[in-house]
C-alpha cells in the first residue's frame, strides 16, 4: 500500500504541511523526497517558490561556496532572474523562455542539496508543465533505499494534476495501491529535469528510465551523466528509444560539482576526502600557545558548517581535541536534523594512536557525548603499540568507558598493510561515506596528505599576521620534499572572497583526483 499525500499550503501557514487522508489532520508526509510536506519549516519553500524564477536569495544561499556565481545571487537579491537578469516574471510566462531551462536546474540542484543518501547521489528533480511553464511536481532522493527524485516528483505530478482538473483548489490527498509512476500517462507530456541521469537498472528500486516511460513524459533535462557504470548513458539512451526528447547540460558544471564526491567513490573506491583549514597570511593555523579561535571570520566559518552538512564525516586527530575540545557539529540556524530519515549530523571520527591517553586528557570532550551526533573513535597504533599490561589494561577501560557513551570503536591495524588514514577512509567507505571532511592539525593533516587520503584542498586564508616560530602549521612534518620541484603540485580549482573581504577561499586539487570533464557533456 502506497499512500500517497499532497502538499496543501495552509492559510496563516507560511510552511507546508499534509493533510491526513483518514483524519483530515494536517501531518508531516511519509513521503520524505517529495516536495510536499517533506523538509522542516525552515527548509520549505512557500507556494509561490513554485513559479518559474528560483530560486529566491536566502534559500540559495550554499550557491556561492559550492558552485560560485555570485552574480546569479546577486541578480536574484535584486528581484532579477538569475539566468538573464531581467525583471521576476510571473508564473504564465512561456517554458521555453531564454531562462527556463537553467532555472528548472537551478532549482533541481537546490532540491538536491536537501538529500543525504550516501551511499547514493543526491538527485533532484522536478516536472514541469510545457504549456503553463509551473512545476507541477518536485522531488529529491532522500536516503539510500527510499525511492529515487523521479518516482517522488511523478507522484507529486500526479496529485497536482488530478486535484487541478477535478478539485481546483482543494487541498486533497490520495490513496493509490501502487506507486503512481507505474500508472501509464500520469505525466502525459510533462518535461522532466534532473541532476542526474535517470537510472536504468534494477536496485532497491526499479529503474526511472521505466517510470519516466510509463508516465509517456515527452522530455527529460538532464544535469549529468550518471557516472554509475550500471547506467552511464544507457538511462539517455533508453528514454530516446522510447521517443523521449533527451537533452543534456544545464547547469552541467553546477552538477558535476555535485557529484565530485560520488563520482570519486566509483571511480577509486574510496571517499572523497577534503582538507580543509584556515590560516593566516603568513600560513600558521595557531599561535605558538595553539590557540586557533578564531583564524578566519564568522562568514567562513558559516561556510565550514554548510561544507559539514554536506559531507559524511568530519576527521580530526587526537592533538585537536586536546587543544581545542571541538564539537564538530553543523550549527546552522536552521535545523538540518531530521530523526526520522536517521541523517543531519556528519559522523564525526578521531584519529588517535592510544584511546587511554585520550580518555585521560579529555574524559569529557564534547564528542564524547553521542547524544547529539555519533562519534567513532580510529584506533592506530601507527607503529607506538605499548608492551605495558598497564597501559593494555587503561587502554581496555578507556574503549569500554567510551563504548557506554555510544562512542563507536574503529581498529586501523586490522586494515593493514593500508597505511592508517587510508585505512580509515577505507573503513568510512564501506560505512557508506562519499565525502568526508579532514578537520585536523598539520600532524594528521601531514600523513593525510602523505597517504594519499585526501584529495582536494580548501584552505580559508585569513588577511592576519601570527608569526611565531613554532606556530602550527597546515602540512606539520616532512612529506619528503627537498627540492623546491620536488613539492606537491595541486591543481587550482577556484578562489573567492569570502563576504566584504573577511578572507579567501582557495580550492585545489591533488593530482590523483583528476575529474574527467567528459562525464558533465553526456552524450549530447
Ligand atoms: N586553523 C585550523 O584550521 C586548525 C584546524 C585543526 C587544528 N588546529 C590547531 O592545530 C593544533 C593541533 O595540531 P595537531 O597536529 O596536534 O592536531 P591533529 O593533527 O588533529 O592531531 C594529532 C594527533 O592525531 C593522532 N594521529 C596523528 N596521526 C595519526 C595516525 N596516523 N594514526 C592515528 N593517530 C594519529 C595523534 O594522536 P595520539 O596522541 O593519540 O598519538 C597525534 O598526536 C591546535 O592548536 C589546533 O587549534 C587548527
């Protein structure tokens, strides 16, 4: 039994809420991918966010740290359209406006960023109707198991479209006995975008290319081509066959970017690991006492917590928590937590070569307390394993003191011969992590770096002076380089300044994490 129930946006109510079939009760929806009823308050857009122009200003605001463009923003803040900056048209205006294509992405992408469905893509989409130019219908991939943004933004376009012919503006719920992607034509001549490729294989779920067919949609607009070997073109390929108009590419880059992490995890079966620090202009990320709050401004480090919801896990080492106890939790004003679906909060892991140690300097961090995220502590011995039975013995109570907090325990040396970071990042991936955040001091960072665990760079360089000898640095140890040719060379991604030039943002690439740029021009 599927139910299904439609978004109703109720008076005095600037949210969305469902309306329970049976009771008449407005509810929070089951249906957690669709846009109806699905997302926290906060989250929600209102009735209006339904017309062409998306999307507005504040909900957009991860755009400049993860897809750049700030003229976009900009436009959109000023009531322009962010396509061709133009005044906000109403929603009668034509789809097949100069605009419309990048615009239906836009807010694709912007459903997209709303799902944590490691290890799954995040994937949104939404259905539009061609001779109105409104979404009709919009959905995103929650979690891993639960249906794909396809099946969610059919279903939505099929209670919008009943309840538009037969109930105009009564909010009304269905029940159907099958999922409504399955019913022929319930989306007859709908056009379709989506981040990514329509799957075309069977899974936990059946293959969108199928439900896209069923519903006889007469387009589909496609952000990316699926890296996933299992459809990697063969989605497009299929829906053209059924005589679907496919076309792939706005917004490609955007996309592209959203899945860096995904893209990573099939390509070389490992997490996409980002370093990430903030430092001053003469390169020390703390003072000579190790005090680091705060190197950079309150913009970047808003920037740190959106970069933390996106990611899966956040890696510090043991030196960090002694010095600076940190919470590494995604403090946003608005909440990203979601109990029922069992995401919000990244993991959050420390690296340590002795957990007694730890315990002994730390037996109240803050990361110890589970309650509000969950925490794995990554054992390494990391070549300092202790012959002492008394140490053996602290080393036992301290794992069990912090196993009664809900603290999970990671063994590196049972992943030898990887070396420890690369352990851990093989133990993250088979928890079914795509991105995860290194956090930690120059130590950690060294043998990140030097193992080979990280893969890109985003370093926040604040425009002060620390100076000091043994201030901390980023890269603290020898990575074995003693010839100016010899350093690690990165590939520079992008740069930005953070707000009215609080600091910049750097991005780079190590070598080993070439994208193929291929894989964002589909098969045009
Ligand atoms: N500005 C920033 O962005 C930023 C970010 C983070 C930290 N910091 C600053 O950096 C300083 C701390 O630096 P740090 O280098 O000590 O921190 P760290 O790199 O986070 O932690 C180092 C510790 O991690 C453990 N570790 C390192 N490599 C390991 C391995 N291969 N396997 C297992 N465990 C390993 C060791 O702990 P054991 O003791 O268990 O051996 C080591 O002492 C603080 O002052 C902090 O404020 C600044």
């Amino acid at each position: 039994m599927f139910q299904v129930l439609t978004g109703t946006s109720v008076a005095g109510n600037n949210g969305w809420l469902t309306t329970d079939v049976v009771s008449g009760v407005p509810q929070r929806s089951p249906a957690w991918g669709a846009y109806s009823g699905s997302w926290p308050a906060q989250k929600r857009s209102s009735f209006e966010a339904q017309s062409l122009h998306l999307p507005s200003s504040n909900e957009y605001r991860l755009e400049p740290s993860w897809f750049g463009g700030g003229a976009r923003k900009r436009a959109a803040q000023r009531g322009r359209c962010p396509n061709c900056y133009s005044p906000q048209q109403t929603t009668r205006q034509s789809p097949r406006c100069a605009v419309s294509d990048e615009t239906y992405m836009d807010r694709c992408i912007q459903l997209a960023l709303m799902a944590r469905p490691s290890p799954n893509p995040p994937v949104g989409c939404v259905v539009v109707d061609p001779d109105t130019g409104r979404i009709v219908g919009e959905g995103f991939h929650p979690r891993a198991g639960y249906p794909h943004a396809e099946q969610y933004a059919l279903q939505a376009t099929f209670t919008t479209l009943r309840n538009a012919s037969s109930h105009q503006n009564q909010h009304l719920a269905a029940t159907v006995s099958e999922p409504v992607a399955a019913l022929p034509g319930s989306a007859r001549g709908m056009h379709v975008y989506v981040t990514l490729e329509p799957c075309n294989h069977y899974g936990r779920t059946p293959p969108c290319t199928e439900s896209l067919i069923q519903a006889q949609v007469s387009r589909v607009v496609i952000g990316t081509r699926d890296p996933d070997p299992r459809t990697a073109g063969s989605g497009a390929e299929r829906l053209r066959r059924a005589g679907i108009e496919v076309q792939f590419g706005p917004r490609a880059a955007e996309c592209l970017k959203l899945y860096e992490g995904f893209q990573h995890r099939i390509h070389h079966q490992t997490p996409l690991g980002i370093l990430k620090y903030a430092m001053s202009l003469d390169g020390k990320i703390a003072t000579e006492t190790g005090d680091a709050r705060w190197v950079s401004s309150a913009t970047s480090r808003r920037y740190v917590h959106e970069l933390r919801a996106r990611c899966d896990a956040v890696v510090v080492g043991a030196g960090t928590v002694r010095r600076d106890d940190p919470a590494l939790t995604v403090r946003l004003e608005e909440s990203i937590d979601v109990p029922e679906l069992g995401y919000g909060q990244p993991l959050r892991v420390v690296m340590c070569t002795s957990a007694a140690r730890l315990w002994r300097d730390r037996p109240d961090a803050k990361l110890w307390d589970t309650s509000v995220a969950p925490t794995v502590l990554a054992v390494s011995s990391a070549g300092e394993v202790s012959s002492s039975k008394e140490l053996d013995a602290a080393e036992r109570e301290a794992i069990l003191a912090l196993r009664s907090r809900g603290v999970q325990i990671a063994y590196l040396d049972a992943l030898l011969p990887l070396p420890p970071t690369r352990a851990l990042m093989q133990w993250l991936y088979d928890y079914g992590c795509t991105t995860v955040l290194w956090e930690c001091g120059g130590t950690l960072a060294t043998s990140a770096v030097r193992e080979s665990a990280v893969h890109k760079i985003l370093v926040f360089v604040a425009p002060k002076l620390v100076g000091g000898r043994s201030s901390p640095t980023p890269i603290a140890a020898d990575l074995g380089v003693r010839n100016m040719e010899e350093a690690l060379a990165l590939r520079l991604g992008r740069m930005e300044v953070i707000g009215s030039g609080q600091d910049v943002l750097i991005e780079a690439y190590l070598d080993s994490n070439k994208l193929s740029p291929d894989a964002a021009s589909g098969t045009t």
